[in-house]
C-alpha cells in the first residue's frame, strides 16, 4: 500500500457512503478492500451492508474485528484496470491495479476514474 494519510474507522465508513472503497495498510495484499452495498431493486437484502473483495476477487459480508475497528490505518482504494494512466496521486489513496485480462474487471469494484 502507498505511504499515503491514514485514518480510523469512521472515516472509512464515512468514505464507503460517499461511494469510496477502503482497505487497511499491509492486509493480505494487493486488491482486497471494503466497499457498501446499498439496497436497490435486485438486492436480497433488506439492508445495506459491508462486503470484502478478497485478493482473488472474491466477494463476501465482512465483519469487523477489534483490530480493525480500533486500527487508524484505513486508506481510501482507487480501482484502475491494467495499463491504465495513474491519475495524480493524492495522500491517502492506494491504486489497486486490476487484470484485463482476468474475470476481475473495474466494473466489478464500482466506478473507476477515466484516468
């Protein structure tokens, strides 16, 4: 993860309902990282929820433990596909970069920036 600003996990909160994703600095690598699924008209749920993209691109309800509920490591994640220009970096964002060529794609993570 970048050396960028890091913040506790209100701020992350906060960050995923603004339409950001987050991840903790050092977590089990590359690509794993938080965001909020809201409820619309093909949801199951009757709630929002928190899920983890995993490394292998995985996706699954997270729970938070002790440790990372007291941790002030949180950074925002920024999603780009392969070869894309990085934009201009900012203190606190990490660029995750995602394979064209694999199942994965930015789409799945929400809106990535154009660059």
């Amino acid at each position: 993860m970048s050396g960028g600003e890091t913040f506790g996990i209100g701020w992350a909160i906060e960050q995923m309902w603004m339409g950001g994703q987050v991840a903790r600095v050092g977590w089990n690598g590359p690509g794993q990282f938080l965001d909020i699924q809201e409820v619309d008209e093909n949801s199951k749920m009757t709630l929002p929820y928190i899920f983890i993209t995993t490394v292998q691109g995985d996706r699954v309800p997270w729970l938070a433990s002790q440790t990372d509920l007291l941790a002030c490591d949180w950074q925002v994640v920024v999603v780009l596909a392969a070869g894309s220009p990085l934009p201009t970096m900012k203190n606190g964002v990490e660029y995750i970069i995602v394979d064209e060529a694999a199942d994965v794609t930015p789409e799945m993570y929400g809106d990535a920036p154009n660059g």
